[in-house]
C-alpha cells in the first residue's frame, strides 16, 4: 500500500479497515480518518465501519455514517441496519430508531433474522415494548434466543416481572444469556428471593450471574449474603471481574472482615496485570480499617502506579491506625512526586501530627497547605488543629485558634475542646467551651457530662451536680451503653442506617421511611396535642393511641397558613420521628424533604440550620410535591401518557391550600402554579361551624371533626337535588347520618353510629330534584334554627355532608373571593405555552387527602368540561393512594443511583450556608 498506493489493493484496505474500527475501538477516530481516505468504499468497508463504531465509546458516529451513506445513494444491505439499531439502542434515540425502522421497512428487510431481532432489541430496550411484541409475534423464528431474551430484559426493566417471567418459562431454547437477563430482573426490582431461586436452577453460570447475586444483595444491605455468595463463588473457582471486586471490599472494610479480604486480595493478584489503580487502592483502605498497616503497606509499595488516591489512602489510614511517624514520612515522600496532596491529604497528617505530638510540625503543615497548596482549611482541618492544640495541653492556644478561624466554628470543633479541658482539668476554659456549645446544641448528654466531670475532678461538687440538673431540665438523658455484636441482623441495620431518608412534611400528617421502598415506615400526626386531664403533650405517632381520649384536646402545630412557623416545635417533632420510629442516626444518612411551593428564604433557612446544625444529616435533597408525583405517576405507567410527553397537570389538595401545578420534565412550572387557600385545616373548620350552630358545640374538636369529615363528606353531583333530599325526613333522607361522640369511658372515639347508611346517597337516580310536597318544614326548622345543646353524645349530618366539599367547587357562594378549582385548573394551563393544552388536560392527577372525597373525580370532571373547547380530551387520573404519592415517588427518586450527586452535602453546607441550598433547589 505505501510503494504502490493507498487505494491499490482492495483486499489489504478491507483488512486495514477491519482492524482500525473492530479489533481496536479505541482507534475509532484514526479509523474515520483512514476511512475517509478510501476513494470508492465497497458495502463491506462502509458496515466495517458501522460496526465499529456502532460498538465504540462514540456510537453517535453511526448515525452520522449512515446519513453520509444515504447522501451518496448507497444502498444499505441486510448487514447495515442491525448495527446502525445498535447504535440507536446504545444512545436511547428511539425517535431515530423509528426512522431507521421506516427504513429497515421500505428496503424490505424487515423479515430479515437479524435485522428482526435488532429491531425487537431496540423497542424492548428504549421503545415501545408493544411494538417489540408485535415483531415477536410475526416472526417465524421463534426457537431463537435472541428475540426471547430481548423481550424479556425489556418487560424486566420496565418492573413488570410477570410477564417477564411468562415469556422466560414459555422459552424453547434457554441459553445462559437468557438465565442472567430472567436473574438480573429480579436483582434490578429487589426480589432477592426469586433471584435466588432461578440462581440455584440455572444449569450454568458465569461472572455476570455471579454478580447479578452479589451487587443484588449489597444493594439491600444484606453483606453477610454477599459474602456468602462470594464464598461460593470461590469455591468452584469462578473468578471474579474489577466491579464486584470494588463492591466486596468496601464491604469488608465496612465489617472489618480481615480474613475474606485477604481471599479477596489474592483474587486480584489471580487477575495477573492490568489490573484497575482502583482496586488497589480499595486495598490500601480495607487493611487500614481492619487494623492491618503492614500489609496495606505491602500493597502500596508493590503497585507499580500511584495516583493522589493511592497516597492520600495509605496516609490517612496509618493516621488513623496510630502509624503516626510513618503517615508523617509518607507525605514527605508524597511531595518529592509529581503527585499534588489534597485536602483529605492533609487532614491525615494533621491527625497524625496531632496523636504524634508533634504541634510545630501540624502548624507548618496547616500553614504549608495554605501557601504553597493553595488549599483553604475547611472545618476538618480546623478540627484537627484545635486537637492538635489540646493533646499538647496548649488550651489557650487553641482556644484563640477557634477565635481567629474564618467562619463559625461547629459543635464538633467546641466538643474538641471541651474533651481537652477535661483531660488537662482547665475549668475556666472548660466552663466556657461549654457555653459556646449549648448555644448551638442542647441535647447531647455528653456535653454536660463532660463539664460535669471537669467540676469533679477539681473537687466542685455543687457546680457538678448543678450542671446535671441543668441536663435534666433541658430533657437529655444519658443513654444506656452497649456492646456491639457482630450478628447477621445488627449487620442489617446497620446498613439501613446508611440509607436515604424520605420525609414527606406535610402541614397535617408526616409520611417518612427508607428510600427504594413502596410505603412509608410510619404516618403520623405533624402535631403535638394535650387532653385536658393530662398535663402531658402526645407528640406524632402517641395521638394514633386508641386508648389515648383526644377531646377538647389542645393543639399545637408547627405549620400555619402552608409554612413551618415555629421551627423549634418542628424540631422536636422530628427529634421522635427520627429516634422512636425511624431509629435512625442522622450523620449516617442523607435527608430527602418536601417542601411547600414558594416556601420563604427566612422559613428554609431556618430548616436548614435544623437538618444541618442540629440533626447533622449527612446531605440534603429537597423537593416539591407536585414533581414527586409527577414522577411516581410515570414510572408506575411507563406507556402512559404521562411517561411518553413527560407533561402532567398536579391536583394537590393538601392540609393549609390547595395547589394546581403544571409539571413539564420531572420540573414544576412555577409560572404556571394556581393556588386556593383552601385546604383540609378550612374544610375541617367549616364543618365545625356547621355542626356546631346546628347541633351541639364541636369547635375544640378537631381531631374528632378529622375524622367525620373522613367517614362521612362526599362531593354532591347534583347539588339541587341532594339539598332537596337532605330536608326530607325519615329514611326518605337519604344523606342523613349520625355520628356518636366518645364519652371518655367505654369510646375514646368517635364514630358513626349506622355504618350501612352511609353510602345510602349513592343509589340516588340522575333524577330531577324530589317535588316540594315531600320536603318537611318542621325537620327543616329543627336542624336550621335549633340553639345548640352542649350536653349531646350523638349528632346528625344532612347537607354539612356535601356543603364541605362544596367550598372547593364554589368558594365564592360562601362569599370567599376565590375561584372554584375547575377554574383554577383552567388558568393554570392557560399560563402554560398552547403546545402544552391538549396533554395537560389529559394528564390531570390527583393527590392530597381531600381527592378522596367519593365522587370527587366526577364532579372535576363534568366542570372541567364546561369550561374546556370541545376539541381538548379531559382525562383525570386519581393517585392509589392520595396521601402517599408524594412520597411514593420521592421513595423512587432516592433510590436513584445518582441521587448522591444531586443533594447539598453537610460540607457545602458549612462551606456555603442556606445560600448554596436555596441557589440549587430555589432558582
């Protein structure tokens, strides 16, 4: 080629082509270039090129391939189109995979095997499942593997495992890629269980099978199964790739689980050369946690390449492993290289300069990374020095240290320093370290404990004892201690304790639990209550007692008017939830929150502070609701409507307002939010007024209001006739109910006193309104004039039952200047662009407790018709569960991969303040 010409020999360039684009994908580029030199390119060199890119790190210069292939009228073959589908399945371009579809059709290669299964691999993959379907289902080839394994990866993915496991079971030939596709389904969905089941039934397996099992069973938390199925795996000699090997140690850096480690450690070295910088490195802080310097040193000094990771990793564990002089030493070493330290660098060798002793060493190296680094000390650094100066006994020192520091010192900084005074038994400095740290927190018994002890040791027994007293009457216990067992169980728990929480703070009930699961572990009361025969408050879940009597009960609640206006009665709230119910410790996890829509700067700041000052969650997500439904919605119907535009319209009818809010993208249209300050707290207050001018006084009566209004409202959809029908009398009124109070003796709840009559109005007929002659005058004047009876144990309900609900449909006839929520929704899609109409009025959602009311749908329904041109579809989709959607769909987005990347760390916090949380969740 170079004597007699580049384009001379047809057979070398072919072969030249070949290895460029397939043997060797990282040339891809150098092949487009060598390609582009070819002066008449055969079919075969043009699909060499398609396949070679189709499989690089770049399939986009597929489609560009093919697009200059149509341009100069080549016609493709029966081997262009499956890898040009490869590429759209690789790049989730399914509208291009339906052109290139269209194509594969008017060339005539659709009965084409391979091009047949590309296509139901792309629509199984990124498409339109039914149409994979419908492919499968023409073919003629259905002892193929292929089409079968597609389907079922694709019915897999989209959470529909039943179908995924028909089409498995009705397989005619089963090959091992069909067994790891079935298992990997099961992983990906959390069925462990059946995983494990078809696991034990394939008849062969391989790496990937293996992994499915043990990434599977890491993702849940349950290690010791990991590691159990890593045994087994060893033991019929199966090795194991780079990305398991990753998971597994930082499992048994987690457990301290030193001997499969070194099993671990001697996989790695089976693997022979080329093995990941990674891995290593994940060596180096496996042995150091699990106490074993020596070998971490070993691994270090064997790997061949270093990176900052592998320094800093053999730093900080020798600090930390009490390896304090060789830490130091390594880091000299480490600025001799081309190898920059970073600021967990340096927070190993102040920690080692620190238990060494060595103050003037830690000093020049805190400055050294300031100046020569150009690393700003953040509060770990800062940390460490306060430690540094207290070890050494230099308290005054560090005390003006703290003085000078940059920004606010925290609660661990003072604490540092507190623990230093006690050890050298400095009182003053100690009394004073102490002030500052009840200023930023009042509820760790070890802060008391700690000055308790310092008036102690010198001999001040009444300021010891003063102090204790002071801890009992801010409300800290001392808690019990404990041993840790190394048990299967509390290995579980406590890797639940690193998951996400998910808290969903609404204004009348708090939905919180774990991240990747479908219901909350607890719903309770967002208030705090006290019953006037007890000078004790209930706080959330203790107002759910049934023996607990909740009349003319006194409430206090965080949240007034939609927003949180006592933070500290939140706080506490919290402080339950998160110690009682959920058991959690806050450092170890990360926070997802609701939020109400345009929550002021001053209230989210304030909340802030709660999360990351006192509870010192390890980051924060927070989200509104509508987004989360939004959500939720789309990923429980994946062809639906709302999953294909990506475009709802979010009905929340919540405690304090109600909310309509356009949602364009997982993103709320805050231009477009129409909001009525009517909510669950107004209708449950109308109700009362209602009950008590006509029947007997209920006004200090909420919770038992709650729940009439629960039990027995319902949304009229005639309101002419049922008015006319709730002044009948007899069982001729079909709307009349009668709810009995608790007497504080044999009911501490209320309840309806005839169950079966309560659903009476739904045999109404779409009937005119029942003639006058029926209506009775006297029963009218009774429940409309009658003074209230204070003594009463039972009342009735007539038209309070759909006058309450009324208010959301027509405010202004109770003379509020509001619009009605069918016109509401109207105007908020009216703000939205014209595009947008026709989808938003066929994705209206419902969510917010007040949706439950029967016939509520219906009625929105028929309104919303009224005032929406005949050529819009209205289409309203009630959630399964109204009170839970919004955390449902926040449940599925913290079990994102990526979530972690998307929340505010407590260290942006303490860098940035509430500024940095506002600027990412609020622009």
């Amino acid at each position: 080629m170079i004597v007699k010409g580049f384009n001379s020999d047809r057979f070398a360039l072919r072969e030249f082509v070949y290895a460029a684009a397939v043997l060797m994908q990282i040339s891809i580029d150098y092949a487009h270039k060598v390609f582009d030199e070819i002066s008449e390119p055969d079919h075969f060199m043009w699909n060499t090129m398609l396949r070679g890119s189709a499989q690089s790190p770049k399939p986009q210069l597929t489609i560009s391939l093919f697009s200059q292939m149509e341009k100069l009228f080549i016609l493709p073959d029966q081997y262009t189109f499956p890898f040009v589908l490869k590429a759209c399945s690789r790049l989730a371009w399914i509208k291009m995979g339906y052109l290139i579809h269209g194509k594969v059709i008017k060339h005539g290669f659709e009965q084409n095997t391979f091009v047949r299964n590309s296509l139901i691999y792309l629509h199984s993959n990124v498409g339109d499942i039914r149409i994979a379907m419908e492919l499968f289902d023409t073919s003629t080839m259905k002892n193929d593997a292929v089409p079968w394994s597609a389907l079922t990866a694709g019915y897999a993915k989209r959470g529909d495992l039943r179908t995924a496991r028909d089409l498995f079971d009705r397989m005619p030939v089963k090959d091992l890629i069909s067994w790891n596709v079935m298992i990997t389904g099961y992983v990906k969905q959390g069925e462990m269980e059946a995983a494990n089941e078809l696991f034990h039934l394939a008849p062969k397996r391989d790496v990937v099978t293996w992994n499915a099992m043990i990434s599977g069973y890491v993702s849940k938390g349950e290690h010791q199964m990991a590691l159990g199925v890593y045994e087994e795996m060893r033991a019929i000699n199966e090795c194991p790739d780079e990305v398991t090997i990753l998971c597994l140690i930082s499992v048994c850096a987690s457990l301290g689980a030193l001997e499969i480690g070194e099993k671990i450690h001697s996989s790695i070295l089976d693997m022979g050369e080329g093995v990941s910088i990674f891995l290593w490195n994940a060596l180096i802080d496996m042995y150091a946690k699990c106490g074993c310097t020596e070998k971490a040193l070993h691994v270090f000094c064997s790997m061949k390449e270093k990176d900052v990771a592998s320094w800093t990793s053999i730093i900080v564990g020798l600090a930390f492993s009490g390896c304090m002089e060789k830490s130091i030493s390594i880091f000299e070493e480490m600025r001799k290289t081309k190898f920059c330290p970073n600021e967990i660098t340096f927070v190993g060798v102040l920690v080692a300069c620190s238990l060494a002793g060595k103050v003037d060493d830690g000093r020049a190296y805190f400055k050294l990374m300031q100046d020569v680094y150009n690393i700003q000390p953040n509060l770990k650094h800062y940390g460490c020095m306060v430690d540094l100066f207290g070890r050494a006994g230099m308290l005054n020192e560090a005390f003006d240290f703290i003085e000078t520091m940059c920004f606010e010192p925290n609660a661990v900084i003072w604490r540092t320093l507190l623990g230093a005074c006690r050890v050298h038994c400095n009182v003053e400095l100690g009394r004073r370290a102490n002030e500052r740290l009840l200023e930023l927190r009042r509820d760790q018994s070890g802060d008391y404990v700690l000055l308790s002890n310092i008036y102690a040791s010198n001999g001040d027994w009444c300021r010891a004892e003063d102090t204790r007293k002071l801890m009992d009457e801010n409300g800290v216990a001392k808690g019990r201690g404990f041993s840790s067992v190394d048990d299967e169980k509390e290995l579980s728990a406590a890797a639940r304790m690193s998951q996400v929480v998910v808290m969903d703070n609404g204004g009348g009930l708090i939905k919180a639990g774990f991240g990747g699961e479908r219901d909350p572990t607890c719903v309770v009361p967002n208030c705090t209550a006290r019953p006037p025969s007890s000078k004790k408050w209930l706080i959330a879940d203790q107002l759910l007692s049934q023996t607990e009597d909740l009349t003319s009960a006194a409430i206090r609640r965080p949240f007034d008017r939609g927003y949180v206006i006592n933070p500290d009665l939140q706080s506490s709230i919290w402080a339950h939830l998160f110690t009682h119910l959920l058991r959690i410790h806050p450092p170890n996890v990360s926070l997802l929150l609701t939020q109400p829509l345009f929550t002021p700067p001053s209230i989210q700041r304030s909340l802030d502070e709660i999360i990351f000052e006192e509870f010192n969650f390890k980051s924060l997500f927070i989200a509104d609701s509508p987004s989360l439904v939004h959500l939720y919605e789309a990923s429980s119907n994946p062809y639906g409507l709302v999953s294909k535009s990506q475009c709802s319209l979010v009905v929340d009818c919540g405690f304090s307002f109600t909310h309509v809010a356009p949602v364009f993208q997982n993103f709320t249209l805050n231009y477009g939010v129409k909001r009525m300050d009517i909510g669950g707290k107004a209708l449950t207050n109308y109700l009362k007024e209602l009950v008590s001018y006509r029947s007997v006084n209920v006004m200090d009566e909420s919770f038992i209001m709650d729940d009439v209004k629960e039990k027995l409202c319902f949304v009229s959809l005639d309101f002419a006739r049922d008015l006319n029908i709730a002044r009948r009398t007899g069982m001729d009124n079909l709307v009349r109910c009668t709810y009995v109070l608790p007497d504080g003796v044999t009911n501490t709840r209320g309840f309806v006193k005839y169950p079966a009559y309560v659903n009476r109005y739904l045999t109404l007929e779409d009937a005119t309104p029942s003639p006058d002659g029926e209506q009775d005058d006297a029963y009218s004047k009774h429940q409309h004039g009658r003074a209230t009876d204070l003594t009463k144990t039972e009342f009735n309900l007539t038209n309070e039952r759909f006058l309450v609900p009324e208010m959301l449909f027509r405010p202004a006839d109770l003379g509020m200047n509001q619009a009605g929520l069918a016109e509401c929704i109207v105007r908020a899609v009216n703000s939205c662009h014209s595009h947008l109409h026709p989808v938003l009025y066929r994705s209206i959602i419902l969510t917010g407790g007040s949706t439950l009311f029967p016939q509520f749908a219906q009625r929105l329904e028929t309104e919303i018709r009224a005032l929406v041109p005949n050529h819009h579809g209205v289409e309203i989709t009630m959630q399964e569960d109204p009170i839970l959607g919004t955390w449902r769909g926040g449940s599925l987005l913290a079990s994102n991969p990526d979530f972690e990347s998307m929340c505010i760390t407590k260290s942006d916090y303490e860098e940035h303040g509430s500024r940095r949380c506002h600027k990412m969740f609020f622009h």
